[in-house]
C-alpha cells in the first residue's frame, strides 16, 4: 500500500492537484485540478459518459439486463427552486452532527471524532506514556512518566487537555477513581478525558477534541446545504440553496424528458455536475470536499422487474471500474444490511476502495448504486416524504396558504401500449469523479526497479493510469537537439496532435524526459534518434513493460490508435 503524503506530493509536483487559494493559506476542502488532473478527470467522466450513454445501444437486450432499454442525458441547474429541496426532505432531514471544542473553537463531525482521535498525534503518544504506568493490578498512580509527558510533549501537543492543564489534580481524582475499582481501562480513559458511554455517570467525562484535547460540547444538528440568496434582496423570500446532490433535477424533470425526446420505460436519465456539501470536517486529500463533481443515473423501470434492474446496474457498474484497472483485493461490492438501508429503499449497494488513508481492512465509498422504490418522484408530486418518516414542517405564506408543498404535477408514467398507469420506481447508480480520480491515482501509483544505461538499478515512479484515462497519450522526443531530430519530431508531433493529447519535449537528457513522462501517467513515448535519420523508423516505448519497438514515422497515428484501443 502506498504512502498518502507521497501521492499528495506527486499530485503537486506534476499538476494533478492543487490546494485550492493556495497562495492565500488555501480554503479546507476545496481542491483545484491542474494540467495533468484536469485531464485525467474530464477522461474519467468521458469514458462514464460513452460507456454509460452515448454508446449505448438500444436495440440489443444487454448482457444481464431484463430488456432492451434507452439512455439519455441532462444538465440541470445547480440553484433550483428552495421547494424541491423541502419536498426533497433534504431542507429537514439533511444533518450531520457536529460538536465544537470549547478550547481551539473547531469544528467536528461527531460520528467522525473517534477515528480522528484513534489518528491523533497526542492519542498515541499519551497512549504510549500510559503504557509505562501500567501494572498487573491497575493503573499506578503519580507515575513519573505521566507527569513528564503532560509537562513536556503535552503542553505542545494538547495543551487543551485537562490532564496537562493540572496533571496534579488530575492524577489525585484518578488515584480516587482506581480505588473504587473500576479498573485500568476506566483509568486511561480519564487520562484521555474521553467518554466512556457504558459509564458515564461514573466518569463525567467528555470526547477530548482531535486537536488540542479540549472539552468538546454535546453533538448539535447542523445542515450541511450551502445558503444563497437570488435577486437584490436578501432576506428569507429570496433563499436558495447550491444543490447538494444532483438526482433532483433529473427527477424534476422527468416528465420534461419523457415528452420531449419520445423515451419509453425502462430508460435512464444520466447527468454530470458540481455538488455541495458544507462538511463539518472535510478530509482525506479529495475524499471529502465541500465541492464534488457527480455522475448519477436515475433509471426508470416497472415496478415488477425493479428487482432485476437493481442487480443489473449494481453489477454492471462494479464491472465498469474493473475494466478501467481497479481490480484486486482494494476493490469490493458490498450490498447494505437491512438495518443500513434508507426508509424507501428495498436493496443498497456500495463499491468500495481500500484508499491508504484509511485503517488496514477499512474501505470507503466510490458509488452507491440503490433502489430507491417510488420515493423521488412521489415527494414531488405529494409534497411530503413517506409515513415512515417524519411529516414535514409546512411553513404558511402571508395568505394562509401552504407555502411549501408539491409540484401538483402528476408524475405517472402511462404505457402506450398496454395502456397501464404507475409511478416508476427507479435504480440510482451515483458516483463521484472525484473519488474515481483519487481511486484511480492511488491504483497506478506504483514503485518499481530499472536499470539505467550503465546496467545499475533504479528506482523508478511509474503511475499506470489505464490509457483511456491518461491524460496524455503519447510523448515526442528527438534524441538530441541538432541532426535534423526536433524537425522529425515535430512531423510526428503535429500528426497527433489531431488525434490525441500528446506531449513533445526536447529538453534534458532522454532517460529524464522518459521518467517525467512515466510520473505522467504516459503509456506511450516515441522517441526520434539517428537511425530515424536513415530509416524514417522511430522508437515507440511502453510504459509499463520498458518494452521498445521500431515504428515508420508515417505509421504512428495508426500504431497509436491501435494501441490505445
């Protein structure tokens, strides 16, 4: 597994990705993508949207599907009317817990700040001084190496912690807590202030802060929609949001695309845009932004063969990363336990990447793929979610009336042909770009050995982006700078350059351009030396394999093409 610092480096040194504001002190959870990044991104959702829409073909049943089906696309706007997001549920329901250190004044995901702790810093090395005050019997009291570290690397590390505030009465009320039993657990739990919640009214203590150790205050609701405002006046009239998500405009619009473009069900409205979450606690280099790039597909299809068009996209998808070099034991399908399925959903899945930011044996979230039953579209048309859930809070307007409720607009789907009348239920295949990109960055970051001319072994930094996602296809080199090479080069060069994103570089020594190129993630180099001068052959290298080949100049654009199908 690789070292995350040493990819966040790679990023940056060779334009995938920078700090957003950087020259400013950056914005947290933000992320520019530079001239390599914006590349491999834009390939990412390219390939998405061929495999997924373009090249489609509907007039075949495909591999697993129940029947033959139509795909279609949309782009909706990222400001929409405040109404969708109330019927939506996301106005009410929309939440995460947060709670803030009364020390430092930050700001924490509740649900996140016990891994956050078992990560920090001052955790583990209180931790480590702990474990010098341990005894067969308990904890000791007044140790000696407790006292040093709350007086050393405490005062540095977490100077909001209670202990190393006053470790002497710190160690007196812990010295009374042991006598009373409860154990060397319960005693280094006080040390860490941390709640124990088998026991809380036993130790009355609460979650330490990550960052400094401070007191943390009792979790609060806090919505993570971003507020705006449209028009000239600001007040509550005028309140929109940036949409968090980009299904509901697809949903909105249903019956848009279903008169427009003559689609029969089953068919699916795909869609790729910005999204916006003002997360707690963004982290994990892109894992979580505030700003993301989704691509969803709202599928709609008959109640009854719902069932088989879930596992249809739940296994076509898990199908689509693999083809694309995300493979192996980091990569799993993992369907939700009924206790983790939404109210309206009869059957989640989650692809799943082991990113090495998280703990051995831990994955995190590329794209969920769920049935999401009737719920969309019927919240659109009622105004209100389902009995499972709580009522929403309708707010009167200045006459009386509700001011939120549903579109009144009947979102039903009749058959034309057998002349039948439901509401479709619908799969939601939702993935982010930006997770793909990082997933795929951390696949082919790869170290290897090579020898250099002399024979000796070197180590080599290779990323083995699958050439569909290269961001660059092909790099032109003239060996040296003078015979007639550049001029070659330059032929070979402008031939590709109208079929492919390619690279030409004639500066430094050859073995360094091929290194520059392999950071790059470039499958192909092409290199023009004395013998091209004779011949009209250059040399073509593979990235992956070092293997090199002679090619006519006049043939490259057809070498290229077939290697990269």
């Amino acid at each position: 597994m690789i070292e995350m610092e040493k990819l966040v480096s790679l990023c940056k040194r060779r334009g995938f990705l920078f700090q957003s504001s950087e020259i400013y002190g950056g914005l947290n959870g933000f992320w520019d993508y530079g001239p390599l990044g914006v590349e491999l991104k834009r390939n990412i959702k390219d390939a998405w949207w061929r495999d997924m829409i373009t090249g489609h073909d509907d007039s075949t049943v495909q591999p697993g599907a129940p029947e033959t089906y139509e795909m279609t696309g949309l782009d909706s706007t990222i400001i929409m009317h405040p109404q969708v997001w109330k019927c939506s549920g996301h106005y009410d329901l929309f939440h995460d817990y947060m709670q803030t250190c009364r020390q430092c004044k930050k700001l924490f995901r509740a649900d996140h700040v016990g891994n956050m702790l078992a990560e920090s810093e001052w955790v583990q090395s209180l931790t480590a001084a702990c474990q010098g005050a341990m005894a067969d019997d308990g904890i000791r009291v007044d140790p000696p190496s407790l006292l040093k570290w709350a007086k050393g690397k405490g005062k540095k590390a977490a100077p909001g912690l209670a202990f190393v505030r006053d470790p002497e009465a710190m160690l007196t009320w812990l010295a009374d807590e042991v006598e009373k039993g409860p154990g060397a657990e319960l005693g280094i739990m006080a040390l860490l202030q941390y709640l124990a919640t088998e026991q809380p009214a036993q130790t009355g203590l609460q979650m330490p802060c990550p960052e400094c150790g401070g007191d943390l205050t009792e979790p609060r609701e806090f919505n993570l929609m971003f507020e705006t405002y449209t028009g000239a006046v600001r007040d509550e009239t005028s309140k929109a949001f940036l949409r968090p998500e980009t299904a509901q405009g697809i949903f909105v619009n249903f019956k848009n695309v279903l008169d427009s473009s003559r689609v029969r069900i089953p068919f699916g409205i795909a869609q790729i845009g910005k999204s916006f979450r003002n997360e707690i606690t963004p982290r994990n280099f892109t894992f979580r932004s505030r700003e993301f790039e989704q691509m969803e597909i709202e599928f709609f299809c008959h109640p009854d063969s719902s069932a088989d068009w879930y596992r249809y996209w739940r296994d076509r998808r898990m199908q689509w990363y693999t083809k694309l070099g995300l493979a192996g034991e980091r990569l799993r399908l993992r369907e939700h336990a009924a206790e983790e399925l939404s109210h309206y959903s009869t059957g989640t899945a989650d692809i799943e990447y082991a990113f090495p930011f998280l703990q051995p044996g831990d994955f995190g979230e590329l794209e969920g793929i769920a049935h999401r039953g009737d719920f969309d579209l019927r919240s659109h048309m009622e105004g209100k979610l389902d009995e499972k859930t709580r009522p929403l809070q309708v707010e009167l307007g200045p006459d009386g009336k509700p001011k939120w409720k549903g579109s009144g607009r009947d979102l039903t789907y009749r058959d034309d042909l057998s002349g039948e009348r439901y509401t479709p239920h619908v799969i939601e295949p939702s993935a982010g770009a930006d997770r793909a990109a990082l997933a795929f960055l951390c696949e082919a970051y790869t170290e290897d050995q090579v020898p250099d001319d002399k024979g000796t072994m070197q180590q080599r930094l290779v990323m083995k982006l699958h050439p569909r996602l290269a961001p660059i296809k092909a790099a032109v080199f003239p060996l040296v700078k003078k015979d007639g090479m550049p001029d070659v080069a330059k032929e070979i060069y402008r031939a590709l350059k109208v079929h492919f994103p390619v690279f030409y570089d004639e500066k430094s020594a050859v073995g360094r351009r091929y290194r520059r190129q392999d950071e790059a993630g470039t499958p192909y180099c092409i290199t023009v030396d004395g013998q091209t001068l004779q011949d009209r052959t250059v040399t073509f290298r593979d990235r992956d394999t070092l293997q090199q080949w002679r090619v006519k100049v006049d043939d490259c654009v057809d070498e290229l093409r077939q290697r990269l199908q």
